[in-house]
C-alpha cells in the first residue's frame, strides 16, 4: 500500500484521491500537502470539527485507495 499511496502523492498533475481504513474511516486527500509518507505509516492532515489534526495510518490500516477522478 505504501508505493500505491506514494505514487498518487506524486502523480502530475496531482488528482485528488480518499483513503480507505479498516475501521471505516475515509480520509479525502484534496492536496499533496494533505498527506505524509514514511516507511512506517501515513501521516494524513485532517480536519476535524473546525480543528485540525494528523492521523498516524499504518499501512495495514488501509484498506483502498480511490482516485476522485475515477469516482466522477
């Protein structure tokens, strides 16, 4: 999952795309800056109730990816 999430985050032009978590949870990833890769997890910016905040997924957490551009 993390060369998949790594290779949307470098697409060009970049496409909006939301993550899937295994607890049913979707994160919509509308900017490269949105979202984190590290060889362990993905950081994702969040907003929350007017708040914001970064969820830590490990990549066992996710369960899809799914491209906006595909979902139009």
């Amino acid at each position: 999952m993390r060369s998949e999430l790594t290779k949307m985050l470098r697409a060009q032009p970049f496409v909006p795309f939301s993550v899937h978590a295994n607890d049913g949870r979707v994160f919509n990833i509308d900017h490269v800056d949105f979202c984190l890769v590290t060889p362990n997890a993905a950081y994702i910016y969040v907003e929350l109730d007017g708040d914001y905040e970064v969820v830590r997924l490990a990549f066992s957490a996710i369960t899809s990816l799914d491209s906006k551009e595909h979902a139009a």
